[in-house]
C-alpha cells in the first residue's frame, strides 16, 4: 500500500510545501512595514471596511440569486437545463477584465439600463464595487449550489409532493435544510473571491483612493510605486482574514454536518 501511494504521497507534499513558501513569502517583508501605522492610515482602513463590507454583501447576494437557477439545474433535465448550465460554464472562462466590459457596455450604452445606471450613480462608487464582485461570484454559486443539491434524495421530495408540499416549500423545508454545509461552503469560497477581485472591479469602479480602492487595488497600488514592504503588509492582511474566515468555516461546516448527517 505504500508503494502504490508512495508515489502521489510525495508529489502532494512536494507541491503543499511549494504553495506554502509562495504563500508565505511576503511575510517577512511585512514585518519591516509598521503595521499599526497602516491601520491608522484612514486610506487603508476605507481599503479595509469596503473589501469586508463589499465581499459580505456580494457574497450573500451571490448565493442568494443562485439559489433558484441551481436548483432548477440540479432537478431538471432537458436541452433548455444544459444549455444554461453551459452559459454558466462560459462565464466562468471569461476573465474578470472581460466580465466589467460586458457589463460596462450593458448598462451604458443600451436603454433603459443606461438611465437606471446614471440615476443610480451606479459606476465609479462603492456599488460598482459588489456589482463588479457579483458578476464574477454569481456563476460560482450557481456551479456550486448545483452539485450541492443534486446530493439531497429526491425520494425526499418525491414523498413530500406526495402529502401535498409545493415545490416551494419543498426548497425551503427539505432541500435548503440539508443543503446547509454546501451552502455555507458556497458563502466562503464566494467571500474568498470576491475578496480577491480585481480585473472587474478596476473597469466598473476605478481605482480611487479612499472610495473604491479595495485592498487587491490597495496592492496592485503598492506595488506599481514599488513599496514592496506596504504591498506585503496588505498581502499578510488579506492573507490573515482569509485564514480566520477558513477557520470559522471549517467550525461551521463541522456543527453543520453534525446536525444535518
């Protein structure tokens, strides 16, 4: 048995140490940077709140619109089913960049979206910010949500139908309920990319110090002034909230799994 996984065995610690020292890199340069003079720079905290705040918002949003279609997805069958799962499929091949052109196109050179839009003051603001994140994290949820409840029984359902439950109250009662730990996994990987977003985020937001400047813009800004010892303090930052959001997941996940197995 060792023999047959000796091999794989070590190729998957050779390549988990190698993400490790990429990871871990930048650590060090950070220690040269005053982290408590970064957090009493107001630019860095509004960085902070709107990356936080946004990649929530965004998040929740994202697994709430998916919701419905995944489902759908995950019980329907027929052309119309995989010819939307294949759209799904083309919007996460399409690079971020590409994704706030679209939607810079939509919303402002075709009525009425164009009059919603500059009504809204859509563009170029802290809304542009989750719009930007919600258009890469939606197809995410969806890919997601549909395997997650594709492994709820449909003799569940089946049964429920038979004493009268509507599909509604079947999604809400029996599906969602049992699907809590996929669903939760769904909120984390959302909030981790939207966390991350860039490319979507400079062509609908911009790149404004102190209004939309999130903290992957706060780097990219670091870094093209070449102040290594900032960009690695951000870096370590982001790092830091994605290692405690992964442990609060992971304890979720676990009481979740718990309860629902």
């Amino acid at each position: 048995m060792l023999r047959v996984y000796g091999v794989p065995t070590a190729l998957s610690i050779a390549l988990g140490l190698a993400s490790l020292a990429i990871v871990a890199s930048p650590i060090p340069m950070a220690a040269s940077r005053d982290l408590i003079d970064l957090f009493l720079e107001e630019r860095f905290r509004r960085s902070l709140v709107l990356s936080l705040g946004s990649s929530t918002i965004s998040s929740v949003l994202a697994v709430t619109l998916a919701t419905a279609p995944a489902y759908a997805m995950a019980r329907q069958e027929g052309r119309l089913t995989r010819l939307i799962s294949q759209l799904h499929l083309l919007l996460l091949s399409i690079p971020p960049v590409g994704l706030g052109t679209a939607a810079l196109i939509l919303f402002t050179r075709y009525p009425p979206l164009n009059s919603i839009s500059e009504t809204l003051g859509l563009f170029f603001s802290p809304k542009a910010v989750i719009l930007a994140q919600l258009l890469v994290t939606t197809p995410i949820a969806v890919s997601m949500l549909t395997g997650v409840f594709s492994m709820v029984p449909r003799e569940l359902e089946e049964a429920a139908e038979a004493y009268g439950a509507g599909r509604l109250q079947i999604l809400i009662r029996i599906v969602l309920p049992l699907s809590l730990p996929g669903i939760l996994s769904a909120l984390a990987v959302t909030f981790f990319r939207a966390l991350g977003e860039f490319g979507a985020t400079l062509v609908l937001a911009g790149n404004i110090p102190g209004r939309t400047e999130t903290l992957p813009l706060a780097l990219y800004n670091a870094i093209s002034l070449a102040d290594v010892e900032t960009a690695s303090a951000i870096y370590t930052l982001v790092l830091a909230v994605g290692l405690v959001t992964l442990g609060v997941h992971t304890l979720l996940y676990t009481r979740l799994v718990k309860r629902t197995g």
